[in-house]
C-alpha cells in the first residue's frame, strides 16, 4: 500500500464525488424548493452527454459539444417540468415515483428508437489528453483533474447563486415558505421552472464529461441516479451542503473500498476467495455507510427538513 | 371511524362494501381469477404448452405484486425494494438446486447443510431468509419516512444487487442456471399446469392471506397507521411493529414468488433483483389499483398481455408502457380495477 497509490485513489474518489455532487444538488434542490422526488433525473445526464456526442462528432469541438450537452439538458428539463412535472407537485410522492419511473422508460426507450442500442464514442479534447504529474510521482490524466476543477467550480458557483444573489434569496425562501413568497408577488410557476431547469443542466454537464471517460450509451444515467439518491440521503435531503459533503464521502469511500478491501482480506485468507469477498463486499459498501448512518441520524447528516 | 377497542374487529364500513358474488365488484373479480385459471386448463387441452407458462408468469408476478401491495397499499409504505425479495427467493430456488444438482453441501459450517430439490423446503428457506432480510432492512428503513423511505429501500436493494452481481460463487452477473426443475413428492412440476396450479394455489393462498389479515384486528391497526398513525399511538397501538409485520409478512410472500419465478424460468440472475423490476412491480400495483385485493391480479394481466403483445410489434414497448402508465398516474388514480369494479369504499 504505497502513498502513490493512495493518493491516485483519492484523487479518482474525488473526481467521482465532484460528478455525483453535479447530480445530487439538482436532485436535492427540486426535492427542497418544491418536494418532488425525480427519478428522471438520470436521464438529463444520458441527455447531456448524448447531446455532447452528437454535436462534438458533428462540428469537431469538444467545447461546442459540451455547451450542446448543457443547453439540452436544461432545454428537456424545461420542457419536462413544463408539461408532466408541475402536476405532481401536489400529488402524494408514490405518483411522483410512479410518473417520473415513466418518464425513465420513455426516455430510455426513445433514445435506443432514435440511436440504436450500440454505444457512442465521445473523446476528451485533444488539448486535454496529456498527463499530470502528482506528488508521489505517479502519472495522472490531465483531464479527470479538470473534471475535478469544473466540479469545485460548479459547487463555489452554486453556493454563490443560492447565497448572494436575488434567485438564490427566492430559492431558499420557496424552501421554507412555499406559500409566502407566492402571496409576496414571486412567479412561483417560472422560479420552479427555473430551478428544474438548472438542476437538469448540471445533470447534462455531468453526463457530458463522465461520457468522455466511460461510453454514452442508454441506461448510463441509472447507477449515478442510485449512487446520488444515497449521497443525498445521506447529506439530509434538500440541503446543498449536505449534498457536497455527502458526494465526497460517497466517491471516496467507494474509490478506495474496491482498492483496499481485496487486498485486506488478503492478509489473511487465500487471494481467489479474498478477491471475491473484497468485491462484493466493497460493492456494498456505500450501502453499509448510509445504513450506519441513518441508524444514527434518520434524516441525514445535514437535514435541511422535517 | 370507531375507536380501537379490543370488540371491534373492522370498522363498519368494510362490511357494507363486502363484494357479494353478484354485485359489479365481485362478478368482476370472480371473472378474473376463474379467467386467469380456466384459460390455462383450456390452453392446456389444446396443446398451448406456451400458454399455460405464460398464465404462470402472469400468476407469479401477481403473486409478487399482493407481497408489494400490502406493504404500499394498505400498509402506506412504498417500498421500493422489493426485487431484493423477489431475486432472493430465486436465489434460493437456484442455489439450494445447484447444490443438490452437484451433491456438494449448501453450507459446511457451523453444520454441513446439503442442498435440496424439494420445493417445500426451498418455499419454507426462502420464506424464512426473505422474512429475516426484510425484519433487518425494515427495521432501519421504517425509522424514516416519505421520501427517505423511498430512497432507503432502493439503496438496499440495490446492495443486494450488487453483491449478487460482484459474487462469483454463483454465477455472478451471469447468473444461475436450474438444470432440473425443483420436485414436489407426488406431483409432476415439469409438467407445465401442474406448475401453473401449483403457482395458482399460491397466488390464491397469497390473495386469502392478505384478505384475512386486513379483516383482522391487525389489519384495523395497519390502516390506521397509514391514515393517521398519531391516532393509533393515542390507541395506545405503538405503530412501528404493526408496520413492520406487515413489511415483513409482505417481503415472505413476494420471496415466495421468486422462489416458485426462478423454477418457471428454470434461471436465477441479477435481473430479478435490479431495480427495474422493483419499479415494474409497483408499476403492476398501480396500474391494477392500488389497496385492492385483485388490484395486483389485475395489474400483473394486463402488464404481461402488454409485454407479449406490444413487445410482439415493436421492441420499443417499453417507450408504450411509459406513456400508458404516465397517463394513468396523471388521469386515472384508480387503476384498472376502479373503472371495472367501482371505487373502493375508502378513496
């Protein structure tokens, strides 16, 4: 168990916490401004990244397909909220369960209708293909660290939205009186629009540079969905920083468990069956960590809600 | 509303809307379920072996489906999870065969456990295994509520996908194949109606199990504390182990399910435990009519007659059943069985 490697792993952790904090703060914040459950929101991250593909392969320029990737994710999301969405808010969360679990089907199954089952090919940018350097000496691509830096700044960006500005002052009213900014003179209608709109445009950026690194293809939003569910429940749904500590500690854990845990139990049993029990073991992992702590803290770590 | 003294079995509601045999809700749910097994007996004499597996299918994931539905419908827990009982019972179906198949043993400490063929063996492990994982996964889970609940059981099943996915011993990913249908003494179950009343029987039992149960002063207790649990607890009825059984009662009887799934299929794999069908199950419940005692029945005919037939023209039938289901939660909350049988007398 070399530094070297350990400090890869962190930094791989962090690249899959800055990714699911992308994911978790659209989810967390339509669950706080208007108490909607979305799991649709996986397939604003296929939506981004097949939009990114498309348009990178077409024009040749990563940059172009990456605003494409955004601007469909928060044009579908827009849309989305627009014609299915707004009618659920005041529904019990099982039709809203119900719904957005169609909305999954229709997406996936529409996507596989317009672009066939086999997956896209999405490269990274050329002028982002070299390799770092990190302390320990070992090498490191150029561009999981800027997915890294487009996380951090995404999340600062954020925090300065909700905090600073007159959007962000709305939002968090609507989380703590719905009603009463409505009565103040706010078009809760266009706010809540708003607001999927931006969640589901972090989603498409999400799918668009993790479809750099892995494939684009239907279904690919799924795991991230599930894995942002459990960030968020850890974090105490509806708040943000619940979010980002809990994407951290998400991507760390479940980094450095598929690493670490085989060669553990290496220590001490044979490697066929170390290696085996190491896997499935850490595949739980995650699971374990939020059972634990909702054993302890039912509403999560930051609970921003009753 | 009567209060809950230790008389009073039902409230007095329930009474008055009995189904009678000859009244709209009850001729409608006698034809389903002499539907569901004449159909097959017919196909049978006709030589539609392929039929009657499908009548299987259909009975088996409506059995799954009344598991489900005690828990969200009656119980108000909406659970979406339940594809880790499902795939554990045919974990179980497919392991205990695997090893009797190999007459190695299923465990060697702290006794050596052989594997076995015989259902009811098979039934009463994975009943007992899936009661045992829902008393630890519901005891966690129903500290929370709402969405939290939601999202929790999710989480845990997918825990359980994974670890089914990421453990090589039993076909990993791959899956398990059951070379030779599991036996019942005296009975032939690779014949395919023997198999299809053998799963009807189950399905029935299953349906008789939860219609016992909610007229029972249990049941009064689980209604309660899904319409207002404060005013159980003022009872002096504590609401958390009512529902808790009825997690647990509601997880043995979709394991069940799976077990008899699995010797359908003759296969066990990571699918029958992935959240997809946790999703398509409540799908099944919702489309039938959620709370109803032949909401599930319902439900599970009309989403395998969708899957075979649709699936039949297009093999996007998917993109159907998503827009079908989006217009039945925006549009009509009752379900198939509300626009056949009338509105249930709670809603």
């Amino acid at each position: 168990m070399s530094v070297t490697l350990l400090i890869e792993q962190l930094i791989n952790g962090l690249q899959l916490g800055t990714m699911l904090f992308l994911m978790a703060s659209g989810l967390t914040l339509v669950f706080g401004v208007m108490g909607l459950i979305n799991l649709a929101h996986g397939s604003f991250y296929m939506v981004g990244a097949y939009a990114t593909a498309v348009v990178s392969a077409a024009s040749g320029s990563f940059l172009l397909g990456l605003a494409a990737g955004v601007i469909a994710a928060a044009a579908t999301g827009a849309l989305v909220e627009l014609i299915v969405i707004r009618r659920l808010y005041h529904r019990p969360h099982l039709d809203q369960v119900l719904a957005t679990f169609a909305l999954i089907l229709i997406f996936s199954e529409g996507t596989r209708w317009l672009f066939g089952s086999s997956p896209l090919w999405l490269n990274p940018p050329e002028w982002l293909n070299g390799f770092a350097t990190l302390p320990g000496g070992a090498r490191y691509p150029i561009y999981r660290l800027v997915i890294i830096g487009v996380g951090i700044a995404v999340a600062i960006a954020l925090y300065v939205v909700i905090s600073r500005t007159r959007l962000g002052m709305r939002i968090r009213a609507g989380e703590s009186d719905r009603e009463m900014i409505g009565a103040l003179g706010v078009n809760i209608a266009k706010l809540y629009t708003l607001v999927f709109a931006m969640g589901a445009a972090l989603a498409g950026l999400a799918g668009a540079m993790v479809g750099a690194l892995q494939s684009v293809q239907v279904g690919m939003g799924e795991p991230v969905l599930i894995l942002a569910f459990v960030v968020i429940v850890i974090g105490g749904i509806g708040s943000i920083k619940g979010a980002l500590f809990g994407a951290i500690l998400v991507g760390v854990v479940d980094t450095l468990g598929r690493v670490y845990l085989p060669a553990l139990f290496n220590n001490f049993m044979p490697a066929s069956e170390a290696t085996a029990i190491g896997a499935a073991l850490a595949a739980m992992l995650i699971y374990i960590l939020m059972a634990v702590i909702l054993a302890f803290k039912p509403k999560g770590l930051f609970a921003a809600h009753d | 509303m009567t209060n809950l003294d230790s008389s009073s079995t039902a409230e007095p509601g329930v009474a008055q809307h009995r189904a009678r045999w000859h009244d709209r809700k009850g001729l409608v749910q006698i034809a389903l379920l002499a539907g569901l097994l004449l159909v097959p007996i017919g196909l049978h004499l006709l030589g539609h072996v392929y039929y009657v597996n499908l009548a299987s299918k259909v009975t088996l994931i409506a059995m799954a489906a009344v598991g489900l539905n005690l828990a969200i419908g009656y119980g108000g827990m909406v659970s979406f999870g339940h594809a880790a009982y499902f795939g554990l019972g045919g974990y179980v179906a497919g392991i205990s065969a695997y090893h009797a198949f190999d007459a190695t043993a299923l465990i060697t400490w702290p006794v050596s456990i052989p594997g076995s063929d015989n259902m009811l063996v098979i039934w009463l492990a994975a009943i007992v295994l899936c009661g045992l994982l829902a008393l630890a996964i519901g005891a966690i889970s129903l500290r929370t509520t709402g969405v939290y609940f939601i999202m929790i059981t999710l989480a845990f099943a997918q825990m359980v996908y994974y670890f089914a996915n990421s453990w090589p011993s039993y076909g990993g990913e791959d899956g398990l194949p059951i070379y030779l249908r599991n036996g019942l003494p005296g009975l032939d179950t690779n014949d395919a109606l023997t198999f299809f009343l053998i799963s009807f029987a189950g399905l029935v039992l299953a349906m008789a199990i939860t219609s016992r149960l909610m007229k029972s002063r249990f049941g009064a207790a689980l209604t309660m504390a899904r319409l207002n649990d404060t005013r159980l607890a003022t009872a002096g009825i504590n609401p958390y182990p009512i529902r808790l059984a009825a997690f647990v009662i509601s997880a043995m009887i979709t394991g069940l399910a799976g077990a008899l799934y699995a010797d359908l299929n003759g296969f066990v794999s990571p699918s029958m435990l992935s959240w997809h069908f946790s999703g398509e199950l409540m799908v099944i419940v919702i489309l039938g009519g959620v709370g109803r005692l032949y909401g599930p029945l319902a439900g599970a005919v009309l989403f395998v007659m969708m899957e075979t037939l649709l699936g039949g023209l297009t093999e996007y039938w998917q993109l159907f059943l998503g827009l079908l289901l989006l217009v039945v939660v925006l549009f009509a909350k009752h379900g198939v069985m509300g626009w056949l049988a009338g509105r249930e007398h709670d809603e």
